[in-house]
C-alpha cells in the first residue's frame, strides 16, 4: 500500500540477521517461506523488500537494530554492512 509514496521520516527496525534477511530465505529452515523461490532469489526479495523500505525517506531514514535478541548475540544485517545495492 506504499507503493510510491513516501515519508518525511521512515523507522525501520529490527535490521539484523536472521530478522532482516529472515532466517527462512537465509535456509535456516527446512522450507523456504516461498517455496517457488530458490535460496539466492528469496535473498535477493529481502534485499528489494528493505531497499524499498529505505528508499520511501524524503528526508531522515532511521534504521535500528540489536545486539541480543532472546538472549542470543546478534550480528547486524548484511544490508546495512554492505549497503543496500
């Protein structure tokens, strides 16, 4: 329902691995969440999914992410590391 607009300021949260990309489009599961999807394209959507998602700020783009999530170090996600493209 986004589709094309776009907002003074966007909060994106929860950017790390295994959230963002997901653990299922990563393989950490036995089903992908789509299974018509191959592994390397399921990556490729999590990656379209948060360019979109960063590309909807006018003006300030907030992103977060965490150390711990229940209880378990984790990494931020590969998308803000590398940048989105």
């Amino acid at each position: 329902s986004a589709k094309g607009l776009e907002f003074e300021a966007v909060f994106a949260i929860g950017w790390f691995e295994e959230m963002l990309p997901h653990f299922k489009a990563l393989g950490k599961q036995n089903a992908l969440s789509d299974e018509l999807l191959t592994p390397d394209e399921a990556l490729a959507e999590e990656r379209r999914l948060a360019y979109v998602c960063a590309t909807r700020a006018k003006e300030r783009l907030y992103v977060s992410s965490v150390r711990l999530y229940h209880n378990k170090p984790r990494k931020i996600s590969r998308f803000i590391r590398d940048g989105l493209y």
